[in-house]
C-alpha cells in the first residue's frame, strides 16, 4: 500500500489575507461613531441655544408688556417707543445671528366700548390709553446657529410670543 502523498497547502490569496486581517479595525469603527456623535452633540448644542433664545422672547416679552401696565409715563418718548427700547436692549445681541426682530402691539380699545365684539372692528396699532386692552407680538426669526436644521429643511426658526394686558388706569 502506497501512502499518500500529502499536499502542500497553498498560500491564501491577497484578497483573503486582507479579508482575515483585524489590524486598523478600531480606526475603521472610530470613524463611523465620531460621526454619529458628532452630530449628536452639535445638535445639542444647536437645541441649548435655541431655547435661550426662545427664553429671551420670552423676558423680553414679559417687559415689554410692563410698560403699559405701569400709570406712570416714560420720561422720554412714547410708550411704544419705551417698550422697542426693551425689546431691543434683551434681543438685540441676536441680530449678530441675522436675527430680525418684530415688535407689535395692537390696542384693542376698553372692552366696555362694545365695538370689540362688533364683526368690523379693527384694532390699532399703538400701545392704548389707559385701561385699554393691548396685545403685543414679538417674533424673532434667525437661520439655525449650527446648521442642522438646514439640513432637515428649515432654513429660518421662528421665536414668537404674544401677551395680551390691559392698561392700568
């Protein structure tokens, strides 16, 4: 009986040395997740400042609305005037983000008047006398900060708030 004569095994080919290789595996998947995180922390980012600013709106809302609350008038100016002032003192450092900023306010005369129920009445835009019911609008509107909502769509965010007071007499 004739042994058999063993065979020489041959050599893996390139391709299979490169497919059994782990070296540089840990760069591969470092790579995947720090992108991944990356955008997760910069959409953080992104979020935290936009609810600072939407909590400017917010403050700047609130005082605004105080100076038709107060009987007292300002020492200079309208009273409209006075309240731009605020509003622009809280929020004028976002303008350094092509923010603009609206402010209106809409006197919707003293509710004794009837004519606010009437279907024709119009209100006006001025900040009211005294005892008169004012709304005031202010709307903020800047791109996103990072840019991660152009990414989904959103090219201009919008920050609003509205107060309605009524005047002390």
């Amino acid at each position: 009986m004739k042994a058999s004569a063993r065979r020489r095994p041959r050599p893996p080919s390139v391709a299979m040395r490169l497919l059994r290789d782990e070296r540089g595996i840990a760069s591969i998947e470092f790579a995947f997740v720090v992108v991944i995180a990356a955008i997760i922390i910069i959409g953080t980012v992104e979020l935290a400042l936009e609810m600072i600013v939407d909590a400017t709106v917010q403050a700047a809302a609130q005082e605004a609305s105080r100076v038709g609350l107060t009987t007292t008038a300002p020492a200079s100016g309208t009273r409209a005037q006075k309240a731009q002032a605020i509003v622009e003192t809280i929020l004028g450092g976002w303008r350094a983000l092509n923010a603009t900023i609206t402010v209106t306010e809409l006197n919707y005369g003293n509710y004794g008047y009837g004519n606010v129920a009437s279907s024709t009445y119009t209100p006006t835009q001025d900040m009211g006398g005294y005892g008169d019911v004012v709304a005031y609008n202010i709307q903020v509107r800047m791109p996103g900060i990072t840019g991660i909502p152009a990414m989904f769509g959103i090219s201009q965010l919008t920050f609003q708030r509205n107060f309605i007071v009524q005047n002390e007499k």
